[in-house]
C-alpha cells in the first residue's frame, strides 16, 4: 500500500488507514491489552495481602520487601534477555509463554504458604523471583506488536490506552482482592461453595483469569497488520527505520543499534526513577494504611475507595499524557515525561510536609495525595516505556528497546522492595518520622526523573528525533 500523506507534522499527527483497518487493529490491541492487564492481577495480589502475610509469618518490612525485590530485580533480568527472545518468537508467542508460566507459579506461592517451613521466607524469594522473569515476558511482547500496528503519530495515544488495560488489572485485583479476604457462601448447580476467606485465594483466583484469556488472545490478536491482510502506512523516514516485520536482524546489530543510541540510556535511567516511585506507592499502599493509619483493607471504606480510585487515576494520566505528546508535540515524549516529574516531584514533597504536622495530617488527605502519585508516575511509565521504547526501537527492534528501557525501571522498583522496607523499619524504631519516610524516600527518584527528561529536551529541541 502506498502513502499518498504528507510527511509533516500535521499529517503525522492523523495518519489514515484503509477501511476496517482500525477495527480490526482495535481487536488485536483489546486482547493484548486484557492479556497484560490479567499479568497484573498476579503481580499486584501480593501488595493487598501484605499485612496478612507480614502477621502470620512475623516478616518486618525489609522481609516482606525481599519478595517484592526478587520479584524486581528477576523481571529486570528478564526485560534485558526476554526482549531479544520476544523479537525473534513473536510478541504474541512471548505474551502467552509469560502467561502460562505465571499461572503455575502464583498457584505455587499460595500452595507454598501450607507448608509451614522454616525457610518460608527464601521459597517465596525464588517463586515470587521466577514469577518476575516470567512476567517480564509481557511489555516486550505487547510493545512488539503495538509498533507493528501503530504509526509513530499514534504511538503517545496507544501508550495511554496501553495505560488503560495496564490498570484494568489493578483495579480488578484492588476490588475484587478485598472480597476474597473475607468467605463468602456461593451456590453452583445446587451446591455450596465457599469462597475466600484466606489471602492464599488471591493466588489461586487470578491464575483462573489468566488462563482464560491467554487462550481467546492467542486465537485472536495477530503479530503484525499483514496476517490480518492489511498494510500500514509510515512516512519515509519512520519506514526506514522500522523496517520490515519479517527481517531477521542479526543480534549484533540490533545491540550495537540499540545499545548505541544515547537517548536509550537516558530514558532507561529515567524509568529507573520511575520505577522506585511507581513500585514504592504500588507495592506499600496497604501496609501503608494498615501500619501508619490502623486501617484494614477488609473493613476500611477509605482503603477500599482508595485501592479503586488508584488505577483509575494511573489511566487518566496515562491517556492524557499520551495525547498531549502525540498532539501538542508532535510525538516528542521528553517534555510532557519532564513537565509531569515536576508535578509529582512537587506532590511528594506537600505530602511529606503535611502528612508530618499533626494538625494537618489525615488518612483522608493521605489518600488523595497518594493518588496524585499514582497519576504522575503511571503517566511516565506509559509514556516512556511504551511510546519512547516504540519510537526509539522500531518494529524491527522494538522488543529489545522496551526491554532495555523497562529493566531499568524495575531495578528501580527492586531498591523500593527490601531496601525502602529496611529505611521503614528504621525510621519507626529510631526517628519521629515514621511513614512519613516513604514520602521523603520518592523524592530524589522524581526530581532526578525530571533532570533527565529536560536533558532530552533541551538536547533534542528544534530537531526531528525520533524519541525526543
């Protein structure tokens, strides 16, 4: 297919597209987005029961921490080598090899949990690690697909949708997650059954959810627009970029390609900044509430609006962050990625002043600055490690670049799980300061977010550069 468009930017900006070619592209991106969003409700199950697990197996926060941190650190590992793995299987084929061993390994954590040993703690490190490499399957394979489907114009958009299914999972983990907390009588075909009642539900209802969609998503969502029978138009200079879907790249030139491009690095290092503050609020939020505020996520109204109203500020930052990128600038990400740091970066920092005067301090103003976190770092995660990672990788690369990008921000995300436990162990014990630490712990992570965006824009300003 041919493109009759102009390369400019207000052409790029609505690229147009043979008949069906949306609705059809709108299938593949609606599975692949349910196949991601069911990932998340096997990652986030763990934060909703952390108090329950700390209580009966007597962990600290740097213990229970240590979970989320071989989790982290795993998936990191597992973006870097999963990425290459995904641009040569297909992001399809990756997407639902994660998924199937994702399923096996949370029912193994919740089956692990009746054994009693005492070396319960390194079992859950090794599951819950195994467990983070799997997962890591997931954004290359998604980020692969979507660059095959998406014109650079629409990639901002696309990574705010991607936002969307993103927290699809997590408000379906936050809602339904408290409901298995507690045992509820359901009646099948003339039998009663109870369900829930113990937090090992929340690692065994999840992987049935997963399971389900891993099959439609496989019969329906296709790697590229041509197994669909459908082209899509690029300009010349994003063509020779992304090349064609089928070629087969020799991996020295996709590492030296990749690995090569400075914009790369900088971005990484920024998820890494986004990792540790996006991990620190989703990872802790429960024990948060259950440890500086007394309030139980099976019984508190305030935690449970809380935990739905954290994903949906998460989308509403994404889809807009997204749009303004693709629409205001022309597909450059750096300045909206630095303009919403300064926004979370300011937000932290009235969250640790205030929630630190016992005049002003509240669960209820806790909660509403927490969710001004949630929108600001979800917002650059889509952005970045969605929108840059395409733009900067191509469909030929694509895997690869998400995977460089997104290892960062869970190494991030792996310093926010056994290391930000241990300073809020310490900060009760020895300092006036409390919880109040974890405010002053995101800081620095979001300010330096920032520097490193307005790096790229200041560098890139006035040029046509693909990720800037």
């Amino acid at each position: 297919m041919t493109s009759n468009t102009s390369t400019s930017n207000s052409d790029r900006s609505a690229p147009e597209h043979p008949p069906g070619f949306r609705a059809r592209r709108g299938q593949n991106w609606f599975m692949l987005g349910l196949m991601y969003a069911s990932y998340y409700t096997c990652r986030y199950n763990i934060a909703v029961v952390a108090p329950n697990i700390m209580d009966k197996f007597g962990f600290n926060n740097a213990q229970f921490g240590l979970i989320n941190t071989s989790r982290d650190w795993a998936y990191a590992v597992g973006q870097f080598v999963n990425g290459l793995f995904t641009d040569k299987l297909g992001g399809k084929q990756a997407m639902a090899l994660g998924a199937v061993l994702t399923i096996v390994l949370n029912v193994l954590f919740g089956v692990t949990s009746f054994t009693g040993s005492a070396s319960i703690l390194l079992y859950f490190c090794i599951i819950r690690g195994a467990d983070g490499y799997a997962q890591s399957f997931g954004a290359p394979g998604m980020v692969k697909v979507n660059t095959a489907w998406f014109t650079r114009a629409e990639r901002g958009r696309f990574a705010g949708v991607f936002g969307l299914m993103i927290q699809m999972g997590y408000i379906a983990i936050n809602t339904f997650g408290p409901w298995l907390l507690t045992a509820h009588i359901c009646m099948l075909f003339g039998y009663k059954f109870i369900i829930g009642g113990r937090w090992e539900w929340l690692f065994f209802v999840p992987p049935m959810f997963v399971a389900i969609v891993v099959v439609f998503m496989l019969l329906i969502a296709k790697n590229n627009p041509e197994e669909t029978g459908y082209e899509i138009d690029h300009d010349e200079r994003e063509a020779e970029q992304d090349g064609e879907h089928d070629e087969n790249i020799p991996l020295v030139h996709v590492l030296r390609t990749i690995l090569g491009k400075p914009m790369v690095w900088v971005t990484a290092c920024a998820y890494f900044c986004t990792g540790f503050v996006r991990s620190a609020q989703s990872g802790w939020w429960v024990a948060y509430f259950d440890q500086a505020w007394g309030l139980d996520i099976k019984t508190s109204t305030l935690v449970i609006i809380t935990g739905a109203l954290l994903p949906l500020c998460g989308f509403v930052g994404s889809i807009s962050s997204g749009y303004i990128s693709d629409t205001l600038f022309k597909g450059r990400r750096a300045p909206v990625a630095m303009g919403l740091y300064a926004v979370e970066s300011i937000v932290i920092l009235l969250a640790a002043i205030l929630l630190n005067s016992p005049d002003i301090a509240s669960p209820g103003l806790a909660a509403f600055l927490m969710l001004m976190i949630a929108l600001t770092c979800n917002s650059t995660h889509s952005i970045l490690g969605t929108a840059a990672a395409m733009d900067l990788g191509g469909r030929k690369m694509a895997g690869f670049a998400a995977g460089v990008i997104d290892s960062f921000q869970y190494i991030g995300a792996g310093i926010a799980g056994h290391e930000l436990g241990r300073l809020l162990d310490y900060a009760k014990a020895n300092t006036d300061l409390g919880w109040n630490a974890w405010y002053f712990a995101m800081l620095p992570f979001s300010l330096m977010g920032m520097i490193l965006m307005g790096v790229i824009w200041w560098r890139t300003r006035g040029k046509d550069v693909v990720g800037g």
